[in-house]
C-alpha cells in the first residue's frame, strides 16, 4: 500500500475508532489529528473536511468490492452489494453513528450525490447523451435515495433482516426499472471510470 493510500486509512481508522464514544458531529479534525499523531496540513493534504473522509471510507469500501466482484457486465452488481452490506454490517456501530449526522454536509447527502452522478454518468455514456430524458433521470433518483433509505431503514434495526435478502429486494427493483439496459452497461467499469474523473 502506498503512503498517501496508508495515511487516507490512518484517518479512516481514527474517525471509526473515535465513532464508539463521539457523535459524527462532535468529532473535528483536531481530534482525528490528535489521535493520529500528525499534523493539521496531513489532514488536508488529503481530505477536505471530515465528510470528505467518511465519503472516502464508503467509496473505497465499495471499490475492494469491485475487485473482487466477477461480473462486469450488469447494471446491478449483487457481489459488490453483498460486499458493501456486510461490511457495514461488522461496522454498524460506526455506520449507524455516521448515517445518523443530519448536518448539510452529512454522508446520507455525500453517498446520494455521489450514486447520482455514477448512474447519471453511465447512463449518458451508454445513451451517448449530453442531458438524461426528465424520466430517466427521476427513475434514477428514485432509485438511488430510495434504495439509501432502504439500508438505512435496515442500519436502525441494527441490520436484523438477513444481508442476502436486503441485497434480493434491491436488485429487484433495480431490473424492474432499468433490466432493459442490462447487458448494454458496467457499473464495474462506470465506477472506476466515474472516481476518475472526481479525482482529476
């Protein structure tokens, strides 16, 4: 592992660890700073602020799931969900903390922007449009937030209901709005094509 990927998971380490005993909001970059033993400058070198970083630790999360999911051609990647769900699963103290921030910043915010703008992107892409059709686009959106309250809803309830089964009713709907492009797009290739371009 790189230093700059090393140092982005010190402080991914930190914000979980601090999570046990302080809210989301309460925690700040001197505390994250202080439990790392690093300067103020380290922090910003490589996040902008604190949502930066759990936004970080969601996307990085999801593209080791990438690496590991098999198929690459689908609108829906199971594997890489199942993935995702069970790691927030063995980190629920952390996600229930972090998803429950209700700040402008808040990661229920970031996380939807930034599935919005993957889906947004694939779809144009594929389409080779400039501009989504408004009915494609509110299908997205529909998709996106209500699958994010979905897992919410499922974070709250300490994640009782069986991953697989959370994973069931997701791709369900995913096919049952967008099955038609299946086949035609990669969510495997779009997402590293998408953090690409965030990160240029």
């Amino acid at each position: 592992m790189s230093l700059k990927n090393r140092t982005k998971a010190m402080f991914a380490e930190a914000i979980m660890e601090l999570s046990r005993t302080k809210s989301i909001s309460s925690i700040s970059v001197t505390d994250l700073v202080n439990y790392c033993d690093v300067n103020r400058y380290t922090f910003y070198y490589h996040f902008k602020d604190k949502y930066d970083l759990l936004l970080y630790i969601m996307v990085n999360r999801v593209k080791e799931g990438f690496l590991n999911a098999t198929d690459d051609d689908s609108i829906m990647n199971p594997e890489q969900l199942y993935d995702l769900l069970l790691y927030i699963k063995e980190h629920k103290f952390f996600f229930k903390n972090a998803f429950s921030d209700s700040s402008p910043y808040s990661l229920v915010r970031a996380w939807n922007q930034f599935m919005l703008g993957l889906y947004r992107r694939m779809f144009m892409q594929t389409l080779n449009l400039e501009k989504l059709p408004n009915d494609l686009d509110a299908s997205i959106r529909i998709m996106c937030v209500g699958n994010t309250g979905l897992v919410l809803d499922w974070i709250q309830a300490d994640c009782v209901e069986p991953t697989e089964k959370l994973v069931s009713y997701m791709e369900q709907n995913w096919y049952k709005v967008f099955g038609a492009f299946d086949g035609q797009v990669s969510l495997k290739r779009s997402f590293h094509d998408y953090v690409g371009t965030l990160s240029d």
